[in-house]
C-alpha cells in the first residue's frame, strides 16, 4: 500500500497531478523505476509507520484507561492529544472512563476557558488555540468563541502577541503555529503577528525566543520549530517583510539542523527535552518547509531512522519519558510520515466477569469485548485467543469457557490483534469438609533502574498460607521475576538489578511510601503496589527497623523551582526529610511561579498539598515582599496519635456532633511569612488566605471504611474560636476507591481530618451557570448565580432549601421568611440585613443573596473558586 507521508496540501496536489501524468505516461511508456526516482511518499510510506502508529494510539488509549486525567495540567490529557487522536480517525466520543467520555471531558474545558476569558485567571492562549483545533475537529461552534478570544486578545496586546510576560512567548508560539495548522491564522492581524515573531527571534543564534540569562529564558527547540512553521504559514502575507521572514527561517534552520544527533535524533544543547518530542517537531517542520523528512541527517542517520529504530520502548511506550506527551507527538510524527491506523484496529479488551469463583469441575463463561478506533465495541470471544497464567489451577478453550482444576487462583487473558484483556477466576475445592482458601486481590508493578517496566500492572492473588503472605513482598514473589535479600526485610536485589551506592529497591503502596518494612506491611483488596528502583537511598522496604531511612536533601526548594521551570517540569517537594516538615520559598521563585503558571506539590507520608498555579498570589504576599527582606515558610505533618486525641476531644467529634472518627490522621499544615526588619529582628505572620483554595489530599488506607461510608465522608478543619476552643469545620471532599485518598480544598491552613458525617450536604455551583450539583445529583436552577457589584449573588431558595431550611416569599411586604431547625430569619428586597453589605436582590422572581449569608446566617462552608468561578457549598 503506498501512503503519502505529508500532510502539506501543496505537496499533495503536486503529487496528485503527477500521478495523473505518470497515469498517461504509462499508456504509452513501458514503466520504468527510474521514472519514479526522488518519490519521497514511496520511499517512506511502509507498514512500520502503520504498525508505530498503531501502538502510539493503543499507548494513548492505555493511559486514558488507567485513570489519567482529562484536565489539560501537565502530563495530564489536554485538547493537542484529542486533536491528533482526531487526526489519526480515532472516535474519542466512545474512550470512556468512569462513565464520561474523553470528548466531554475536552468539550468540558473547553466550557471552562471560555467562562474563565472574563476573569482574571485566564487560559493560557496555547491552550485556548489548542482547544480550538479540537473544537475545529469536532465540528463544535465552540470554535467561533475561542476565535474570539485570541483576536480580542491580539487586539489588546497591542503588539502582536495573545499573551503577556516574560514567558509569554511559550505560549503565543504554540498559539500561532496551532492555528496555522488548521488554516485560520489569516483571521489574525498577519502583520502584527509577523514582527512579533520576528522581534523575538534572537539576532545572535537565529532561535526563539531570544536569551535573557537573567530571566532563565534560552533558545528552546520546540519553540523554534514552532516559530519556523508559523512563519512559513505567515509568508503569504508578509508582503514587504516577505525577504525577512525568509531570512528568519534560513536561519533557524541552520541552528536546528545543528542540533541533530548520530542516531538521526534532535535534542537541546543542555539535554532537558525528550529526544523524541524534539525529533517530532523536526519532521512536522520539514513537513511543513516542503523537505523530506530524512532531509537532515548526522553520520547517516535522519529522524526517520530514530522514528522507525528508536523511538518505541519495549513495554510499548514511546521516548525516553515514557508518558503521554511522547505517545502523542509519536503519533503526530508517524501521522507525517504516512502512518495510517484502520478504523477497526483493537485498542483495547475487556473481559467479563472479571472476577469469578467456580469449583473444581465447574465452568464459567467468559466474553471478550473489543474497543476499536470508530468507537465500535464488538465480541470478540469466539476469535479471540484465551489462555491462562496458570493450567494447573483452570484451564480454557477457544471460546472463552474456563473450567477449574485443581484449588487456587489465576489470570484468564483474552488477546486480540495483539491487545490483551484480563481477568481472575478463583477455583474453590470440592467438598472435603475443608475450608476453603481465602485469597486477596492486589495488583503490582515492578520498574528498573532507567524507569522501564520490568513487570506491567497486573492483577495477583496472594494467601496467608504464601511464602510471604499477604505483603509487597509476596506481591514481589507472584510476578515471577527473579529476586534476593541479605534478611528478607531487605529487599537487594530484582532481576538481576542490585544496590549502587546510594541507590536502591523501594516500594509503595496506593502511591504511598508506607514506614515499614515491606515483609511487615499487610496488604488489603485492590491495594496496589509498586516496586521501584530509587535514585536515592530511602530504604522503606527494610533494614534495621521499621522506620523508614531518610535521605538527605542537597538542593534547596528554590533551587528545584529553578531546574523545573528549565525543563518544563512538575514540581514536586518532599517534606519528609526537611526540618520540622516545613521548606523556605524565596519571593523571586514566589513570583516565578506565579508568571509561569506552574502548581506546586508538597508532599510527606500519607498527604499531600497541591497549590495552583496562582495559589500564592495574593496581596498579601505581595506586600510583605515589598516591604523587605522575608521568605515564605510552607510545611505538614502528621500529628502524633496523643496530639490528634486530644484534638478529637476539644472538637467533640461524638455521637452526639454527629461526627464519628475513621482512624486515620490529622495533618497540621503551615502557611506563614517570616519578615526581618532593617534592624535584624524577625516577625512570623500567618498567610491568612489564598488565592485560590488549595487541594490537600490524605491517606485513608489505614482507615476503617465500609462502602456505604464513602458517601458520608467529609474533610473537617478544626479551627480556634475567640474563646480558645476547637471547632470542626465542614469542608467536604471526595473519595479516591483506587488510591485510598481522600481530597478537598481549602482556603487557609490549619488542623485538618476526615471523619464520617451523620449529617452531609454539599452542593456546587457556577457563576452564570444553572446547573448545580448536590449530594453528587446533578440538577438545575431557574436563575444562575452571578456578580453583583463584585459580590458573588446566589439564588436563596435552592440553597436554603439543600440546607435544610424553609424558605417562604412575602409577597406582600416582599420578604422572604427563612425556617432552620430553631432560628427563623427574615429578609426585605432591596434591603440589607445585618451582617450583609449587599441587598437582597430579586432577578427574575428569585431572591438572590450573597455568599456571605450562607456562611454566616445559615451555618455553611462556602469555599470559592476565582479561577473557575465555582461555588462549593458544605453543611
């Protein structure tokens, strides 16, 4: 089969037309190969490229089905991914997860950019350009919208540009070039747009953008590849600037080409970026500049060499990062070569049941249904091939029927097209008056040194009566893989990969560094575990005692602020090995941050805190940093069991709050500025609020739970009253069944836990947005929440009524009369109450009050969202 590699639809038409004069040539000529010498789209367009395309969606669709979020945040899935899934034929309407589809999740945020383009959070315009593309793919009129919103935005910018800043240009690029390639770029101010990339070229190297050392801003490649490629969809209107656009890209190309590889890859000079990402903008590069693909080469070899030999991993994933970003850039780069993916290809099995337990003798029917990439979803049981991991406990035959052997359990595999579908039977033996073998589910992963998978997640079984119980070590034992310790509490060695310096086996459990030795640590159902060979000695899985070995920590939290921004990184900070569980941010790396919209996570055993990415912009901090020398102070820790008594016990959390401990612990978490007046002497001021509420997420494995507790779960923070005593706060939050977390927001810090609740109302809403949400039931108001005057105004009956309360209008003395339990309130329209600085307001017949009187008049925790303009109510 002969595919075009190029998605250039000048080349095409060349292409076509020669095809047509190669067509009347051959009724005439005898054909001859060297008529068809320098064909690029012959010479590339093999089944490999169809094969790699293949695996990148099945890689995609993977990671779509473990869980991986659909939030646009980084190494999350985002519109770029959707579109090239898009591109490739893929039906993302049908990827379903949790009961929503890939498409609602992308159509979802593309309903929040657009909402957000009124406030002061807006989307980064990469992002609205991306989402575009995809609305543009989905035939979605969400696009006109985003349109909008980078012309207004390149309007106010004055300069060409779509977003301000020093790192701005991060974002404008990808804007331009995404909006290039689905031919509206000429809905712009071309000629704005054509000097802004010019000015910021840098006039030394000829890349984008231009070197501020002081400021950490580089020549970046995909920046330049995306300057090139919009410069080149630009051309056509440069009119006067037509020799210097020309130029530009001259010279870009020179410093590209520089950066390629022996092995045909590209890469930055300092090695930050993924050798396959950059190696894929190069070819959509030469796509677009009209070059072959091999066009470029070092001691032979061309990125098509790399795309073809080196950019697939053994385990199925793509580049040297193994995530989602390589997967899809793969795909993209496979897609410019001439890959091509049938619309009936397998990208994924389910087998059902997944789990069944038969006697010996018995049998159990299992189906196999196949996802194709057109969204169909077909049985496959009578062609697919079944086995089993173990034939002395069941066996299976070639329609999916298993029938027991002998006592115990094993995995049943169904394979399709190369995709592979699971499932558990558990063989019971017959009579005997034995008692039967109880097992527990868990399910593990073992990965090496370089991060490659030595043992993929899968489902074992693991019995009391196994060598090594019911532990990560007996989870270690069923994957097969060949294993050593010097005492069985020291794991020292897997699969052939032992201790270096420093370096060493680690384990976790629900991503959750236990304190234990791993032999010691009892497994429940559906844990899983994960064993993995640490850069760093934090040897959790063993050694003298139980307590886990702290490593020492070299760079300071400033310094990985700085190393991740360079590289384009999550950052992610460990407070278990820092004094008193608490770190120092400077303001400059405060400010950083903040223009570079990066969230933070602090993390220690058993919690973690995630700031957004303006989390910490707040007036506060801003002043303090103005007035002099000070430094930000961020910590949690777990208190100790006698600490979180006697919290429980101020609190009151007892069958008469209605509020009922589950065992597990309570985080104390710090927020605070310590300034340094001129004369040497030191202040410590609490961060009293944030400027968006901040995730925390805790640990709950150790809880004692039961499904029909998980409803009834809230976050509370115990917060001092003018008296001194401890009052529990309602914050709700939700339950995580997989990792055994639970997470909530909040907008300062203080005492935090989980308790069950008898009494539980939480309900959502959103500015300018009727639907709401309570009690998870998604439901509708006739009149949405609004601004008023900077006040955020909610509709009282709904609310009140959710709460609890009665709710009667007056028409006559137009006031509405408020029931609950034993206080009764009365409101007047157009009048202020005590404790309100805005008016009740009728809008359409509905009486509208701010947020503030929930709180304060009603008894509710309301938490609110400047970024989203989200409302979180909780009683």
């Amino acid at each position: 089969m002969v595919m075009n590699i190029y998605r250039n639809r000048e080349i095409n038409r060349i292409l076509a037309i020669l095809i047509s004069i190669t067509i009347l040539v051959t009724a005439i000529f005898p054909l001859s190969p060297s008529l068809f010498q320098g064909n690029i789209g012959k010479a590339f367009a093999d089944d490999s490229f169809d094969n790699l395309a293949v695996k990148a969606v099945r890689n995609i669709y993977s990671l779509y089905q473990e869980g991986l979020a659909v939030d646009g945040g980084y190494g999350h899935i985002g519109a770029y991914d959707a579109y090239i899934l898009n591109q490739a034929g893929a039906d993302v309407s049908s990827w379903v997860y949790q009961g929503s589809s890939l498409k609602d999740g992308i159509l979802n945020l593309i309903d929040e950019t657009i909402f957000k383009e009124e406030t002061a959070n807006k989307s980064p315009a990469k992002r609205v350009a991306q989402e575009f593309q995809a609305a543009e793919a989905f035939v979605d009129n969400r696009a006109d919208q985003l349109l909008t919103i980078l012309k207004n935005r390149q309007t106010a910018g004055g300069n060409g540009s779509f977003d301000a800043g020093l790192y701005g240009i991060y974002s404008n690029m990808p804007a331009f070039e995404a909006l290039g390639r689905v031919e509206t770029i000429a809905e712009l101010n071309t000629a704005e747009a054509i000097s802004y990339i010019l000015g910021s070229q840098d006039p030394d190297t000829k890349a984008w953008p231009a070197e501020d050392a002081p400021n950490w801003i580089t020549n970046d490649f995909m920046t330049t590849t995306q300057a090139v490629r919009t410069l080149v969809y630009l051309e056509p209107f440069a009119g006067e600037k037509t020799d210097a656009v020309r130029t530009a890209i001259e010279g870009a190309k020179i410093w590209l080409q520089d950066r390629q590889k022996a092995d045909g890859s590209f890469r930055d000079e300092a090695g930050f970026d993924d050798p396959l990402v950059d190696t894929a903008e190069a070819i959509l590069t030469l796509d677009r500049l009209g070059l072959a693909p091999d066009a470029w080469t070092t001691e032979g070899k061309s990125a098509v060499d790399y795309m073809r030999n080196n950019a697939l991993n053994e385990d199925g994933t793509f580049g040297s990062s193994r995530n989602l970003a390589d997967g899809a850039w793969a795909l993209d780069a496979y897609l410019a070569l001439g890959g091509s993916v049938h619309r009936e290809t397998a990208l994924g099995i389910k087998v059902t049941p997944e789990e069944a337990e038969i006697s010996v003798g018995s049998t159990q029917q299992y189906e196999a249904q196949v996802s194709q990439m057109n969204g169909a979803v077909n049985d496959a049981s009578s062609i697919a091939t079944w086995t089993v991991d173990n034939t002395g406990i069941a066996a299976v035959d070639n329609k999916g029927i298993v029938t027991g052997v002998a006592a115990g359990s094993t995995v049943v595999k169904a394979v399709y097209q190369g995709v592979c579908g699971t499932a558990s039977v558990t063989v019971e033996a017959n009579g005997g008056g034995g008692t039967s073998q109880q097992y527990t589910t868990v399910f593990v992963k073992v990965t090496g040194k370089s991060g490659n998978t030595l043992f993929p997640k899968t489902t074992v079984y693991l019995s009391a009566n196994d060598v090594h119980g019911v532990t990560p070590v007996g989870a270690l034992d069923k994957t097969g893989l060949s294993y050593s310790y010097d005492s069985v509490d020291y794991i020292h060695t897997i699969d052939g990969q032992g201790p270096e310096g420093t370096n060493g086996w680690m384990y976790k459990v629900n991503q959750v560094t236990p304190g234990i030795a791993a032999i010691k640590y009892e497994l429940a159902d559906n844990d899983q575990v994960l064993w993995y060979y640490s850069s760093y000695t934090e040897n959790t899985s063993g050694g003298s005692g139980d307590s886990a070995l702290i490593p020492p920590q070299d760079k300071t939290v400033d310094e990985i602020i700085v190393e991740a921004l360079e590289k384009n990184q999550e950052i992610k900070i460990s407070l278990e090995n820092r004094k008193n569980n608490i770190v120092e941010i400077a303001p400059d790396s405060i400010n950083k941050l903040n223009e570079t919209n990066k969230e933070m996570t602090l993390t220690n055993k058993g919690l973690e805190i995630k700031f957004a990415s303006n989390a910490l912009d707040t007036e506060q901090l801003k002043k303090s940093f103005s007035e002099g020398k000070s430094i930000v102070q961020l910590g949690a820790r777990n208190l100790t069991d006698s600490e979180k008594q006697e919290i429980l016990a101020k609190a009151k959390t007892d069958q008469f709050s209605g509020l009922f401990d589950i065992g597990g612990n309570i985080a104390d978490l710090t927020a605070q500025i310590t300034k340094e007046s001129s004369a040497g002497a030191k202040e410590t001021v609490t961060i009293n609020s944030f400027n968006e509420p901040v995730q925390v997420s805790l640990d709950l494995s150790g809880a004692a739970l039961r499904d029909e507790d998980i409803a009834k779960l809230t976050a509370l923070r115990y917060e001092k009253d003018t008296a001194g005593n401890i009052v529990p706060v309602k914050l709700g939050g939700s339950y995580d069944p997989v990792t055994k977390t639970f997470s909530f927001y909040t907008g300062n810090f203080s005492c935090y836990g989980v308790v069950k609740a008898a009494d539980l109302v939480t309900m959502s809403m959103g500015i300018n947005m009727t639907a709401t949400t309570v009690n998870g039931k998604a439901s509708y108001t006739d009149v949405a929440p609004i601004l008023l005057n900077n006040r955020t105004m909610v509709p009282l009956r709904i609310v009140a009524e959710s709460l609890g309360a009665d709710v009667q209008w007056q028409k006559k003395t137009k006031t509405v009369e408020i029931k609950l339990r034993n206080k009764s309130l009365r409101l007047a329209a157009d009048k202020t109450s005590p404790g309100m600085d805005t008016p009740v307001t009728i809008m359409q017949g509905r009486a509208m009050v701010p947020i503030s009187f929930v709180s304060e008049s009603l008894g509710a925790t309301v938490t609110w969202f400047p970024s989203s303009q989200r409302i979180d109510i909780v009683k």
